[in-house]
C-alpha cells in the first residue's frame, strides 16, 4: 500500500504533462498573456537573480524567468511533469522531490542530505502549488523553504482561497513563524490589488 497522496495525485481531472502544456498554448495562440507570474518575479529582482520554482510542473515559469537572464532551480514530485521540463530546457537544473524535505546543494543545484544549503534570491510557488500538498506537510514546505532563501530573499506564491484549503491567516502564520514577513498582496499575478476574493497572491521577505 503507497502513502498519503498529495492533493495534486488525488486530482485525476487537472491536465498532467503535455494537456497540461496544451492548455497554456491555446491560451497564448489566443494573444492571451501566459507569462503573468514571471512578470511580477522578475520585476521584484535584479537582473541575474537566483529563483527556486518550488512544485515547478513542466517549468513554464522557471524556463521564461531563465530566458530573461534569472540563474533557475526548479523542483518537483511529478515525474511526467518533470520529463517534461527537461525535454523543454535540458540545461536547467531540474530536481524530483518533495518540497517538504529536499535540500538543495550549492554544489550545481543538486538535492543532498549532507551538502551545504542553497541560499536563492526568491522562491516562486505559483500554480496552487500551497494548496495541493499533501495534508499536514504544509508546515514543512513553509519551513523548508524559507530556508532556502537568503536574508531579504522573496517567496511569491499565488494559490484558491477555497473551504477545506490553506487560508491565508495559516499561511501568513507558518510564513511569520519562518521569519517571513508580508511585504505585498495582490489578487492576481498583474499585481491588481487584494481586497478579499477567491484568489491570492502573496509575497512574503525573510527578515534579516
């Protein structure tokens, strides 16, 4: 018998792998903008920052944050998605873990259990990363993140605010709790402001 799943795993009717791909396609066929997370990322960092794409997917994000000059790790669980990503950007360092526990190396963007913790400029958590965890890790992701972030490092993430799902005085709690602390919230990734709704976008900053 396998353990608890994650809420994505449970999921079986959100697109995986290449539908998921297709869909964002159509999206920019259609003279839609698809790029909305890089946008606000990037205009929060000097050029040639370091990025984590915490639950990165088939990398949409991590690849345009790296096409515009930013030093990209991305890390996820699903393997499909992961293929994906690599076949699409083979010279980024792509990583197959649980946000939860990984340790990212200095040593080339690897995971470790021993070498010396990656410090990034900013971690990005978009696609409801937050709220398709698996339940009762969220604490951990929070943590182990923070982690990863150099003193005044950012992490942006953008999740549904729906019942039975991460709220956001939790979220705001576990982030304060690892020395996070909310610098700006919006309703969507273009920076349209947050005056409650079904959809938020936070960025909290590691004090320090």
């Amino acid at each position: 018998m396998g353990g608890p799943l994650s809420r994505w795993a449970e999921r079986g009717d959100i697109p995986r792998g290449a539908d998921y791909d297709d869909r964002w396609a159509r999206k920019a066929a259609r003279g839609e903008s698809i790029h909305g997370e890089a946008d606000l990322v990037d205009s929060l960092l000097p050029p040639g920052s370091s990025v984590l794409d915490a639950g990165c997917g088939t990398g949409r994000v991590a690849i345009e944050l790296a096409r515009r000059g930013h030093h990209l790790v991305g890390v996820d669980l699903d393997p499909a998605m992961l293929d994906l990503a690599r076949d699409k950007a083979p010279e980024l360092a792509w990583i197959q873990g649980d946000l939860a526990s990984t340790v990212i190396s200095r040593d080339a963007g690897t995971s470790s259990d021993t070498g010396e913790r990656r410090l990034f400029d900013a971690a990005v958590a978009a696609g409801n990363v937050m709220i398709f965890l698996e339940r009762g890790t969220e604490a951990a992701v929070v943590a182990n993140i923070a982690a990863h972030l150099r003193p005044g490092g950012v992490l942006v993430a953008g999740f549904q605010l729906s019942d039975g799902y991460m709220q956001l005085h939790v979220y705001d709690a576990l982030a304060e709790r690892n020395g996070l602390e909310l610098d700006a919230r919006y309703s969507t990734w273009e920076g349209a402001p947050f005056e409650g709704g079904d959809y938020a976008v936070s960025v909290h900053r590691r004090s320090g």
